[in-house]
C-alpha cells in the first residue's frame, strides 16, 4: 500500500480550517494512523487496490447533528472535494470506503441517539449512526415492534442498510427497508436539508417520492442524517420454529408451498450441512444433522398456533422433521451471527443474490457445482424476501495467508451472480465500489434516468463518487461491465488451475485451538503474577 500522506499541512488553512470552524477542531480527524482506519470495510481489501483508488481519506470528520452534517457538506461543495458518508461498515463491497480520498463523514462518533419515541403515533426516531439493534430494544420496550431489520442489527447503522436498499430479518412480513420508513432528514448534495416525507402519516401522494429515492442510492445523493420509522404492535407471541432436511435442495418444495399459502411468517431462513459443520468445528454444540429450514411467526398466540399447525403439516409432507424448541429458540438467538465461521481463523466472504423461488433447488445445487469447479469450500445460508423472492448469502473460506487463492477467490462472488442471471434472478442487492459497473446491464435503459437524476442534484459529483453509478480508478480510467467481467471471469479460471484448498476449515479449526490453548496459557501467567503480587 502507498505510503500515506499527511494531510494536515495540504489543507491547513483551507478545507481543515473551514471545516475545524464550521464543527470544532475536535470533530475533525487528520493524523495518518486514524485516517487508516477508514480505508476499509468489513471485507478485507488486498493491497494492490490502493493503486487504483485512494482508499484513505484525506480528512475525516464527525458531525453531532444534522446541521453539522449541512455545513461540512457546503464547504466540500465550495472546495470541490468528495464527500463519503460512513456508518458502521458492516457491508463488504467499499460503499463506505473512499474511491478518491476527499472528506469522510463518520455518522457513528456523534450521531448515534434515539431522538423520540412517539406512542401516539406509532413511529420511533433516530439518528443514522444508530444501530438497529439499539432501535429495536427501544421500540420493544414501549410496547412497539420494528417490523424490519438487518441481521447485522447488533452493529449496522440505520443509514446504512437503508443506502443499500436492505433485506434482512422480518422482511417476509414487513417489507424492505424503504417499506417501514414514514420520513428522513436528508442532506443534499448542495447542502440543503430535506425532509422526505411526514412524521406520522404515510407518504401515498403524487409527486416523486423522495424516500424511496434516497433509499437504495448507496449514500450518491445525499447523506441521511435522521430516521422515523412506522411502528407496530409489539405481539403477543413470537415464536421460533425449526425443521431439519437431508440436504438443503430439499427444502425447494416446502418453500414453494409455504410460500403459496396464506401464512405470513415473519421471517424465513435457512442453513446448510456445512455451515453447521463449520459450527460443529469450533466447538458449537449443533443439534441440526443436515440442513435447517427456520420459521418465525409472531402475532396473537391464538393465530401463531393455528399457522404453526399449518407450516408442520407441509414440512411433514416433504420430509422434514421438526426439531425441539429449545434448538429453534438458539437458531432465532444466532440470526445476527451467520459468519461465526471467522472464529477458526480463516478469512469467510459472503455474497447475496436473489432468484425466483421456484429456481430455488436448481440455484443450490448449481451454486454447489461452482464451489466444487473452483476447487473451494464454504456453506450456503440465505432468508425469503417476499413470496417470490430468494435471497442467497453463499460464503466461501480461504487461507488468508496465500495472496494468489485470495485474490483469485474473489471471482466465486462475481460467478454465483452469473449463476442467478441464468436462473432468473440477479446479483447482490447493492454494488458498492467494486460491483458499481454492473448496474448499467443490471436496470437496462432505467441506467440513463438513474445518471440524469444523479448530474441533476449532484452536478458536482462530490457525493461519494465512484460507487454505484460505475466504477472508476483515481486516475479517471472508467472499468465497464464488460471489463470486470473478463477480468473475473480469468480469476475464475485461474482459481480452478490452482490446487484444491485442501481442509481449510480443518486447519483453521487446529489453528484456533492453538490459539485458545496459548490465551488460556497467557491468562495462567497473568493469574499467577495476581496471585503473587495481589495486583497486575
């Protein structure tokens, strides 16, 4: 990775001055080491992509309200200078990540309050730099349920999962993330501050709806600052159900069946043999022996037990056995913890597409076939949408230590969503920096609009260039569609030539037993000295 330039001296008594003025020299970031930290996400980036983007941003700011969020916004606009909102980063595709250095805004540092609980209106509050979990919590303890939210809701920030235009946890019953939105503070391109619908009504009229736009756009035109969502009421029952499946191809019919039911679930997901396998590795007491089919259903207990009925007889018709309460009750408690994989010490990147359900059984195996053609391992999880709608999270894991597996393994993503075009789907539900170029093939003709309406209210182009729209390298190099795909498409063909990655979970799982032994090792020196001394 380049050397990293200090800033301070470049923009001394022009951007960091007016910036230190305009939200206090506190709140505004330039020391090497710190600025560093921002150069990633939770995905891990290979070094060799600082050459072609300024991952590291010059500048690093973190506002407390929205206002502060309007002047700094006003001052990259009068500098011309990018502008790169940034919460929790929980998301693995550099959306958060700089593609051209300019000014960082971190929401999390001093934007991370719930504002109002409003009973009588239903609706909760909150700035963008709150996780979701911490929003959830509070609406549960008024009395109220966040109908959706991302699995990640321990750590990801409202902003977001919203930016991406999110599917997780309780969208089967309640829709995407644009769907329990009443309003938005928003802050333009141009520094303005927008409100994008009404507090306590729902925003059904004529006139662009302005939520829904911002609302997937990945941060390109405008930085969302404050959130009120609708809420509902907090049910009587929520309960977790589990059925176990020989292999996860299986559960194609059930899901069918469910799905042209009238059962509304409010949430559907799944695992398969390896994934509990991995869990199996690390210790985990795993009481599935196959494949895992998990329905949550919640309302009033009278209804709950009557589509609990209804969900038993199909799983029963296609094979599946149910398994105790206890196990479904874990398999609920670890929504938010698909990834634990990461804990033997091997890298794990995951990827979402989404098909048709009824592509369901031919899309697993085919995603079967790729990680056996590249030579790889790693599990397939994934949840219902909607009722016609499939979304994969498959993962693959690797040896972090051999940089030509790492970078060639990158291109299983780039293929299962080849594999999902071929099925009648598509890829992920967000493009991020590194999948920007497929948007133009992924909305056809809907491509050009979406550019009119980006130049329209971003003429500049400061918000958070480089993702979404196209990708592009620092050096003003555009890389197409067709680009990324032969560049991924040799990386695929390459990975297949290596040798076999050969037991990598089971190395992994030696190495993270090597690494407990020496904790409790390094804690037995430590209790010792405490009991020597009677202090550290």
């Amino acid at each position: 990775m380049e050397a990293i330039e200090d800033t301070s001296e470049k923009y001394q008594g022009s951007i960091v001055t007016k910036l230190e003025m305009a939200i206090g020299v506190e709140n505004v970031k330039t020391h090497k080491g710190e600025r560093l930290l921002y150069s990633h996400d939770m995905a891990p980036l290979p070094k060799q992509a600082q050459v072609a983007f300024k991952l590291i941003p010059d500048v690093v700011v973190r506002p407390t309200s929205t206002e502060d969020v309007a002047k700094i916004v006003k001052i990259a606009v009068e500098e011309g200078v990018p502008v790169t909102p940034r919460g929790a980063s929980t998301w693995g595709l550099a959306g958060a990540v700089t593609a051209f250095g300019g000014i960082l805004i971190d929401m999390i540092g001093g934007m991370s309050n719930i504002i109002e609980i409003d009973e009588k209106n239903m609706t909760i509050t909150a700035e963008a730099g709150c996780s979701w979990e911490q929003v959830y919590e509070a609406a549960w303890e008024a009395g109220f349920l966040l109908g959706a939210y991302p699995s990640s809701a321990p750590s990801a920030s409202l902003a977001g999962w919203i930016s991406t235009g999110g599917i997780g946890i309780g969208n089967y019953k309640y829709g995407a993330a644009g769907d329990i939105i009443r309003t938005m503070r928003v802050v333009m391109p141009d520094g303005s501050i927008v409100d994008t619908g009404f507090k306590t009504l729902a925003d059904n009229m004529s006139g662009y709806n302005l939520t829904r736009l911002i609302t997937g756009a990945e941060g390109t035109l405008g930085v969302i600052c404050e959130v009120t969502f609708k809420l509902y009421p907090r049910p009587e029952i929520l309960r977790p159900l589990a059925y176990e499946f020989p292999s996860l191809d299986k559960l194609n019919d059930p899901l069918v069946e469910l799905t042209r039911s009238k059962v509304t679930p409010l949430h559907i997901s799944w695992a398969d043999n390896n994934h509990f396998e991995y869990l199996r590795k690390l210790g985990n007491d795993v009481q599935v022996n196959g494949s895992a089919l998990i329905v949550v259903l919640e309302g009033d207990k009278d209804i709950v037990e009557l589509e609990e009925k209804k969900i038993d007889e199909i799983a029963e018709k296609h094979g599946g056995k149910k398994l105790p309460d206890d196990v479904a009750l874990h398999e609920w408690e670890e929504r938010s913890y698909e990834f634990r994989v990461r804990q033997m010490g091997v890298g794990s990147i995951p990827m979402e597409v989404l098909v048709p359900t009824h592509a369901y059984g031919k899309m697993t195996n085919d995603m079967y076939d790729l990680l056996k053609s590249m030579k790889m391992e790693g599990g397939i999880i994934g949840i219902m949408a909607d009722r016609n709608t499939v979304m994969f999270m498959p993962y693959y894991v690797y040896d972090p230590t051999s940089l030509t597996k790492t970078v060639t393994s990158l291109s299983f993503n780039y293929k299962c969503g080849d594999l999902a075009k071929a099925n009648g789907g598509r890829m992920l539900g967000g493009f991020g920096l590194f999948f920007g170029s497929t948007l133009k093939p992924v909305r056809g003709a809907g491509y050009d609009a979406i550019v009119r309406i980006k130049n329209a209210l971003d003429p500049k182009e400061i918000m958070n260039p480089g993702k979404l729209l196209g990708m592009k390298t620092r050096f003003g190099l555009p890389v197409s569609a067709g680009m990324l795909d032969f560049g991924m498409g040799a990386m695929a063909t390459v990975k297949k030539l290596l040798p076999k990655d050969k037991n990598i979970a089971e190395k992994s799982h030696e190495f993270a037993m090597e690494r407990l032994d020496k904790e409790k090792f390094d804690q037995h020196k430590v209790d010792t000295v405490i009991d020597k001394d009677g202090k550290k």
